[in-house]
C-alpha cells in the first residue's frame, strides 16, 4: 500500500462462531467488500497476528483465505485455525504499507469499544443470536480500550 490513507475493519466475534473448531471469522458482507473488495472469488492476504496488542513485533504471521461470499450472504476467513483461541471481543483487521499485508489483534473489554464509535453495521439475527457489528475506521485504531 502506498501513503494513500489506510484504513481498519473492525468485526465483532460472537463466542457461537462457526467453521470447526469456531475457527472461522464471518464478516458482515457490506464491511467485508468495503474493505476486502467484491466477494465474487477468495483472496488470500497475510496476516501479522498481535496476541498482545500492545507489543511492537507480532506473535506470528501467516498466509489466510478471505472467503468468497457464502449463500448466507457473509465472507470468512479460512486457513485461520488460531482465530478458533480468540474469545468474544472485536477483531482488528489493519491495513499495512505493504499490499495484502494486514495487523490483526483483538480486544475483549468490547463496552468502551463499542461506545467509541457511530455508525456501526449490524449483520443480519441468526438462530445462535443477535447479528455481529462491524465498522471501518480510519488507521490507526486503538490498541487498547
């Protein structure tokens, strides 16, 4: 990415996700082609993985998969067995100066979150609950509440 504005997705993360193990992600269709770009195909991005969001170097970093758009109307990550640890919270996916390169982290005190900002997107109900909120936002986003 070049000095053009990045910008951050922020996901909420239920504790019912779906995929084996809850390891998949769903976006909010809307937010997902906002920031991803059209769903028509998957697209494989990295990702540098920040377990504590505060920390200069990140924990890992890999390859994964945003999904193509399912039936349900949503995309998901794939190949992202680790998002199966993270708990409830809002997911951060923050665009970096390198093209399909993404910071991830998350933070679970998710009321001050929350509260932090208008015009929050929210996903359609499902049999498991009430739809996840989603945002994009300006970069860069707190790293803590």
């Amino acid at each position: 990415m070049s000095k053009s504005k990045k910008r951050c997705l922020i996901v909420e993360r239920h504790i019912w996700e779906t995929g084996g193990a809850q390891q998949q992600l769903q976006f909010v269709l809307k937010k997902a082609e906002e920031f991803f770009g059209a769903g028509k195909s998957s697209r494989k991005i990295r990702v540098r993985v920040f377990v504590n969001p505060r920390s200069s170097s990140p924990s890992f970093e890999k390859e994964i998969v945003i999904s193509k758009e399912y039936a349900n109307g949503t995309r998901r990550t794939n190949g992202f067995p680790e998002m199966g640890n993270v708990p409830a919270s809002f997911v951060f996916f923050e665009e970096t100066d390198t093209a399909n390169m993404y910071d991830v982290w998350w933070l679970s005190d998710m009321v001050p979150i929350a509260a932090r900002y208008c015009n929050w997107v929210r996903g359609k109900d499902t049999q498991y609950g009430r739809g996840r909120y989603s945002l994009v936002i300006d970069a860069p986003a707190p790293r803590s509440a």
